[in-house]
C-alpha cells in the first residue's frame, strides 16, 4: 500500500520536479513560519496571548519547589550548555568519518540557528518576565528563546542523523521519541524557572523547526542531486526501490 503511495506521489509534476522530501520541507516550513508569525503578531499587539503568558508564568513560579527548581537548572543547562558540548563532538566525529556534507549542515544548523536567534530577539527586544525573588536572571532579550530553538534545532538533527543510520524501528522510535521529550522538557524548563513566557517558548520551538527543516531539506536535495548525477548511486537506489 505504501509503495502505491510513494509511486502515486512520484508521478506528479510537483512532486518530480522538486523531489517528495524538498516538497514536505517546504510545507513544513511554511506551516512554521505561519505559527511563529501568528505568535509575534499576538506578543507584538499585546493581545489575549500576552495574558495567559503572564498567567502562566506566575502560575509555575508559584509551584516551583527546590527540587524541582535545580531538575529544571540542569535541564536548561543541557538545552545550552550540553548542546555544544554535543555540537563540538558530532563535529569532530563528522571530520573524523569524512562526512563533509553532514558535517557543513551540522555546523549550518548549529551557527546560523544562533545568529537566526539573536537576530529575531533584537527585532522583537521583548522583556524578560519579573519577579521579586527570580530563580535565574537573563540580561538578554527574551522573544524567542534561544533554548527552546536552539534544542530543537541541535537534538533534533543529531536524532535525524542517528534516526537514518538505524535499521531497526524500534530503535528509530526511542531515538525520536526521547529527543522530542528532552526538547519539551528543556522548554518547560526556561518556563518554570520564569526566564520566558509560554509565548515565547512555542515561538522558539516554531522558528527552530523552520531552521531545522530548512538544514534537511538542503542536505538531502543536495544527496539527491548528487545521486543524479552518479551511475553507481543511482544504481544503488534502484536497488534499494525494488527491495
């Protein structure tokens, strides 16, 4: 059933002038780019949104406990800190094997999200929340967070590089599944220690999936031009379509 599908969708002229992949990168990314531009509008126009961010954030400030309170510490310190940790790694580890094309998008992904980030942050210049006895102060401006995109942009493509070198799907679906839950939970964790709004959170989440998609269309559309013009390659996918 599924190869009819993927057949079906192959013969239309959309589909096999861009390739299926460019084409759902594509989509993806302007379905983000409407959620990001839906949430700006909202914080920008002072409208319902900025009172429920408020809400919100006095609501989980006023739950914090101190165990809770240092989990969330370490969360976030993973979502930045750990992240090029991680980056550095992968880095060398993609020198190290040779893979220049993965190691180019690894570091596209990981430099231009960051100056994606603190670009956005000065058009918007939005306050950090205020509270009298804060958990953590940020000097920075606050619309969209940087750990929230950033984790999105860095784990989920480190999940996307190991989700493709896995056969098993059990495997595939423990990779997927645990970067989802670390990126949610290092997004609740610039929350609840009151250093971002809700908004300000599903803001991130929004422009890193646009980057982060934006990363993995280009990598790909630029293997499969690459196999287009390879015999051997395309010899290999043809075997690899009837198997």
């Amino acid at each position: 059933m599924f190869e009819r599908i993927r057949k079906f969708l192959y013969r239309l002229p959309l589909v096999e002038h861009l390739g299926i992949q460019l084409l759902i990168g594509l989509l993806v990314s302007f379905a983000l780019i409407g959620v990001f531009a839906a949430i700006a509008e909202d914080v920008v126009e002072q409208e319902e949104l900025v009172q429920i961010d408020v809400a919100f954030a006095d609501a989980l400030h006023s739950l914090a406990t101190p165990t809770s309170t240092e989990m969330y510490r370490i969360l976030s310190f993973i979502g930045m800190e750990g992240l090029w940790i991680t980056g550095v790694v992968v880095a060398l580890y993609l020198l190290l094997r040779k893979q220049r094309l993965h190691f180019a998008i690894w570091l596209l992904a990981l430099v231009g999200g960051t100056l994606l980030n603190n670009a956005l942050k000065l058009v918007f210049a939005r306050s950090r929340p205020v509270f009298i006895d804060p958990f953590v102060v940020e000097h920075n401006f606050s619309f969209p967070s940087g750990h929230a995109m950033m984790s999105l942009i860095g784990f989920g493509l480190f999940a996307y590089f190991v989700f493709q070198a896995q056969h098993s799907h059990l495997a595939r679906i423990f990779v997927v599944f645990t970067a989802v839950m670390l990126v949610m939970l290092i997004g609740i964790s610039r929350m609840a220690l009151g250093v971002h709004y809700f908004s300000d959170v599903m803001a991130g989440f929004a422009a890193g999936g646009v980057w982060l998609a934006a990363c993995i269309t280009a990598m790909n559309t630029i293997k499969r031009r690459k196999q287009a013009g390879d015999p051997v390659a395309q010899e290999k996918t043809g075997i690899a379509a009837t198997t």
